[in-house]
C-alpha cells in the first residue's frame, strides 16, 4: 500500500521504469498535460516555475494524457518534441498515461484520493489538473486546470521555506 509518491514507479517517454524515489526530499508538482488544449499555453508559466524554483529543491513532473478531446494524440516522442520547441520545456516528463477509469495510472489513482477535487469527487476533470506534494512525499493541495502556474508559486514558497 502506498504511503507517499516515492512508492511509485513510472514510465519514461522512452519507455523505461523510473522510481518516483528518485524525488526523495524535493517538493513537486504532478500535472496531466495535454499539447493541443485550451490550456496548453500552461506550458510557459510551468516553465517559468520551474525556472525560478529549481535550484530550490522543486520538480514539476508532467504526465501527457489524451482522455480529455483526445487533446494529446501523438506518441511520446511527438509530445516531448512539440513541448520542447514551443514552450521550452526542461522539467521531467513521463510518457503519456490515462489519469481515470480502469486503465488510471496507479500514481493518479493515489493523488486523486490523497487530495479530492470538489466536492470529494475523486475524477479529474480535464488536462492541466495539478497537485502539489511535500517534500516528504505528501500530497498537499490539487489544483483545477483554470489555476494558472503562476497563481501556486505562494504555495511552493511556504513548501521550500
């Protein structure tokens, strides 16, 4: 039974298995992603974040998904390539997962019940949903899609002290 983050593993845009555990200390930020959504220009205010806390002891780890308007159609190296030359994207990025129903990726299935949306409702409800984790591995607060970047960097603040 999973206790915090750290006890998960996940796939790699190439393929390979990588343990969350590697996060160990770091305070992150979990998003599903998606590269042809409304909210895609997310991309550049994750960046800037990411940027700016760093060098802090920050992660932002973002999870392509296409099960909102299959917003997110393309294969992984597709993907990793549209965020790197449109929005620079340097944080890590996994290869594309489903964050509900049966096939939920066992990472999403914890954060979703770690930090319920409205009104207890575990579903997400579209791309760029984000949650914020300790940097012991603990799911803080979740965050809606409409939540802009730029609007939770008091809270990553709080987190590095």
């Amino acid at each position: 039974m999973a206790t915090t983050v750290y006890d998960f593993t996940c796939q790699t845009p190439a393929g390979k298995e990588q343990s969350l555990d590697k996060y160990r200390g770091k305070v992150l930020l979990v998003v599903n992603t998606a590269s042809k959504c409304g909210f895609t220009p997310q991309f550049a205010g994750l960046e800037g974040l990411y940027e700016k806390y760093h060098e802090r002891g920050f992660e932002i780890l973002g999870f392509p998904c296409n099960q909102f308007g299959k917003q997110d159609p393309g294969n992984n190296d597709e993907i990793m390539e549209f965020c790197q030359l449109n929005y620079g994207v340097s944080f890590p990025m996994f290869g594309k997962v489903e964050v509900n129903g049966g096939g939920a990726d066992p990472l999403f299935k914890y954060l979703k019940k770690e930090a319920p949306g409205t009104l207890g409702s575990q579903g997400i409800k579209w791309n760029f949903t984000k949650f914020l984790i300790n940097g012991e591995g603990e799911v803080v607060k979740r965050y809606a899609p409409t939540t802009k970047p730029e609007d939770i960097a008091d809270d990553i603040e709080a987190l590095l002290g």
